[in-house]
C-alpha cells in the first residue's frame, strides 16, 4: 500500500505518512537525507549523497551509512501500516 508522504521542514523537520506521523528518525542525518531528496526532487548517486552526507568518512564507511538511512527510510511505510 502507497500512500502520501508530506514533508515540513519550516521549524524542524516533521513528516506524516498516510496522515500518520513519521518519527523514528535515527539520526540528523537521516532527517537531512529526507528533506535533500524531498527538495530536490530528483535521482542522485548513492555515492553522491553518501560523499554529501558523510564526506568525512572513507567511501566504504559513508556508503554503509547511506545503505543504513535508506533502510530506515524503507521500514516506515511498515511501521506506519
């Protein structure tokens, strides 16, 4: 089931999924991840956002991390179900 992810990032980021809030965010990165993709509303490289993110890691570290955000980002829509 898909429903509509509505985004506010004016006085800190709040999301709701099918009119049910999102909270759950692991880190500000996660949140930052969010709201870059929501904003730019367009396809990035995971090496782009994982270099974007955590430019201060090695590239294996800040792609693991990326992987990691992404899945949290996928377990909402179940958690929300």
């Amino acid at each position: 089931m898909t429903g509509k992810l509505q985004i506010t990032l004016l006085g800190g980021i709040h999301a709701s999924l099918r009119g049910k809030p999102v909270a759950g965010f692991v880190s500000v990165k996660v949140q930052a991840l969010l709201a870059y993709l929501a904003v730019t509303a367009r396809p990035h490289t995971r090496e782009a956002l994982a270099a974007l993110l955590w430019g201060e890691m090695s590239d294996e570290d800040a792609k693991t991390n990326l992987r990691q955000a992404l899945a949290t980002c996928a377990n909402w829509q179940r958690l929300i179900c």
